[in-house]
C-alpha cells in the first residue's frame, strides 16, 4: 500500500458527461501530480500541485481541470467526455515541490474510466 | 523535447534466469533522472530503481540493476534470479532535474516469467 489513495476504482460514464476523480496523498506529501495511462497515448503527465497551486502542466486537455484543496486532497475534473478520454488515471504524491531532493513519488493504484 | 523509447513490447523468460529490459532516451538536457517503474496485474505503479545522470555508478537495488550510458542515451534494467512475481509492465521513465515528476514515459515492456 503506497498510502495514496483513489476514489473510485472504477468509473463507466456516457459520452458527454462529466465525471470527478478524487486522490488522497500520503499523509505529509505536499505535491500531487496527475497521469493518464491510455492505450493510443501510454503514459502522460497532466498535472502537478503544490500545497494547493498548480505548479507545471502537461499535456491536459481544456476539458479536464484540476485542484487542490486545504487538507492536500486534489481532484481532477474531466468535462465533455469522448471516448478518447477512456484510461487509466493515476495520481501520485511526494513532499517535494521542486527538485527531486532524494524524494520519491508515490503513485495511487488509478481510477480506471470507461466513457460508452 | 525529450522522448523514452522501449523497443521490446514483450518478453518472456524462465524462472531464475536473468533477464535485460532496454530503454533508450533523447535529451538535450545534462542533468536528468531515470527511473524504472513495475506495473504488475493490480496496476499499482512501483518504483523499481532510479538514476541520477551525474552519478557515474549504476544503481542497484537487490536483483534490479541498470546499465546507464548517457553518451548512448541507454538505460537498462537487469533483473537477476528472475521470480513469478516480477511478471508485470515495465516502464522506462525521464524526468529533467527539478521538473517535480513530470516524468516522460516509455511505452513499456511486458515480461513474464514463466514457471
């Protein structure tokens, strides 16, 4: 157990719709960052916060958003969804906010999205 | 821009013996981490070892070990006395220094070890 924790596991949505992911970090960690694991793209890094700002953007669609709240927990908002936006979607937590500084990223076991 | 290329999709190996996943990786960049990531059946992400450009030495973690060449731009994984559990995905991973996991991605290796 990584101590990151995802809500929901599982998630089937319509095209059109609009869905939340929700991500606990490990209890300390200040940085949360957002990855999409689909089959046409692998793995993308979306998004990163830092004790509640953005901090660097990957390749995130308009569509998708994102925040971090006071208590460290961050939820990614996909809006107008596609079929194209079926993946995995993992966060992962660290303490750092810049510099690798001997810390390691966390990742949570994903939130797989089906959008029929 | 930086780019991480797995060339193998798949392999497949006895128990015990070892096996050499490769990667390769294009950057402009002198100071950079690389990492290696399992991603078994319950799709948990597992960092497996990781590199950092300006240490000479290899990283060694147990029966994980790389073989880093940054003037090849090369970075593979060795895995020793291999076991049933190290079947998994694979994944090469690059991350400019301070770019806070902004990790760039290799498409990933499937390996199985077979009983």
């Amino acid at each position: 157990d990584s101590g990151v924790t995802q809500t929901p596991k599982h998630l089937i949505t319509a095209t059109g719709q609009r869905v939340t992911l929700r991500c606990s970090p490990r209890s300390g960690d200040l940085s949360v960052y957002w990855y999409q694991q689909s089959l046409d793209q692998g793995l993308q890094f979306l998004i990163q916060y830092y004790n509640g700002e953005e901090r660097a953007k990957g390749n995130i669609l308009e569509r998708f958003s994102a925040q971090q709240f006071p208590d460290l927990h961050s939820e990614l908002n996909l809006s107008s969804l596609e079929l194209g936006d079926s993946a995995l979607y993992f966060c992962a937590s660290s303490v750092a906010g810049t510099g690798l500084m001997n810390t390691e990223a966390f990742f949570g076991q994903g939130t797989r999205l089906t959008v029929v | 821009a930086q780019t991480v290329t797995q060339s193998q999709p798949e392999m497949s190996v006895q128990e015990a013996e070892t096996v050499t996943l490769s990667c390769t990786y294009d950057t402009s960049e002198s100071n950079y981490y690389l990492f290696w990531y399992k991603q078994p059946p319950s799709r948990q992400m597992i960092l497996v070892i990781r590199q950092e450009a300006y240490k000479q030495q290899n990283a060694t973690e147990n029966r994980f070990s790389v073989n880093f060449q940054k003037a090849a731009k090369s970075f593979s994984l060795k895995i020793s006395d291999s076991q049933l559990g190290d079947t998994a995905m694979y994944f090469c991973a690059f991350m400019k220094q301070r770019s806070n996991y902004q990790l760039i991605w290799g498409a990933g290796t499937k390996l199985i070890i077979k009983p």
